[in-house]
C-alpha cells in the first residue's frame, strides 16, 4: 500500500510502513506540513501530541481545513496540568506527558479500531525526550515505528535540530527515503542508516542515503 506524502504539495509516495522523520527548528512553522501530511489519502489519522492540548490540535485542523472526523487526538497534557477535557470516541488522555506506556497504549487501540490507510502524527519526540527522557522516549518512538510498520501506516515525527545527535532510532523500519522541505528536513527513520539530514531550497525532493 503506497500514501501520497502531500509535502508541499508534492504528489510523492511512501510505501505503507513507512515512518518519516520531520527535523526542524524548534520555532519552525510545521503546522502546514503536518496538516498537509494528515489531509492526503487517508481514512483515519492519530494525533499524539506531546506540545499541545487537544483543544489546540482541533484548532490547528480547522484552521487548515483538515477534516477532524477522521481524526484521533491523545492529549498528553491536559490532565497534569489540570485543564477541562472531555474524553470521547475520538479525544483521549494520558495522565502526563512522560506516561511512556499510556501514549503506546492508546496508540495500539488505535490501530486496533480502524481499518484503511492510516496515518500518525506525533508532535513531539523533543518533548517526549524532555518529560520522559532519551531512554524512555526511544523505546516509546521504537514501539510506534513498530506498530506502524505492522499495520502498514505511515508516520510523520517530529523533531527540534537541537537535539539531533541524541535522537531515538528505531530498530526497525520499512523504507530508507530521504525528504527534505524548504522550511525543515525530514527523513524516514531506520537503523540500517546512520540518521542523517538533506538540505533544499526546491521544496520537497527524493534523495537517497
């Protein structure tokens, strides 16, 4: 099963399985590139947010004109820091930022209750790494590239350049294509390749490692 990535309005693919790396600046504007990826050629997308509260994450969506009825949010914030929520078929919690197995949890329910092409997003490993830390935060990005790759989804994590040399490389991926944005650098995650960046000004373009 091939996805059409929607990056910058390119019409490339990503086998299913594929998990994608987005390296940015922290202060980068990636909203675009993300909705982007969420909006093309899928039946059910998850939202995992690490940077945001679900009430932000369906702000985001509208203001974009991504269609949130096929939308799945986990909220890792909302509940330490004490905001009003409201749990439902399509909005779920977690008790903390760092509650590693909770934000695994749900997203294996996730892949439990949908069919189709699927798609994740996860916004942020930077803080995932921060609340959690590396070791935590890299078995966590290991489980989901796993589970993408089982349920032949694709996903898209992000990830601050700041942290680069420290970042969690999953043991296993599917595909070993490089993308680059004129705004940020993504790559697909895989530990058959040392993690490294594409630069480009032409917006999104294929390279290989």
């Amino acid at each position: 099963m091939d996805y059409t990535l929607g990056i910058d309005g390119s019409d490339r693919t990503a086998a299913g399985g594929t998990s994608i790396l987005l390296v940015h600046p922290s202060t980068g504007e990636t909203d675009r590139i993300d909705t982007n990826f969420l909006r093309e050629d899928t039946d059910h997308f998850l939202v995992i947010s690490t940077r945001t509260t679900a009430r932000e994450v369906r702000q985001k969506l509208d203001y974009y004109d991504v269609d949130d009825s096929r939308a799945v949010i986990l909220d890792t914030l909302s509940v330490e820091r004490g905001y009003s929520r409201r749990s439902s078929d399509r909005v779920h919690y977690v008790s903390a930022p760092d509650d590693v197995a909770g934000i695994v949890e749900q997203a294996e329910r996730f892949f439990e209750e949908h069919d189709g092409k699927l798609r994740v997003s996860f916004d942020s490993i930077t803080e995932l790494a921060y609340y959690a830390g590396e070791g935590e935060a890299r078995k966590a990005v290991e489980r989901l590239v796993d589970l993408v790759d089982e349920h032949d989804a694709v996903a898209l994590f992000h990830l601050s350049d700041e942290v680069t040399t420290t970042t969690p490389k999953p043991a296993t991926a599917t595909s070993s294509t490089w993308w680059s944005t004129s705004t940020s650098t993504a790559t697909s995650i895989s530990s058959s390749n040392p993690l490294k960046r594409v630069t480009s000004h032409e917006g999104v373009r294929q390279a290989r490692p």
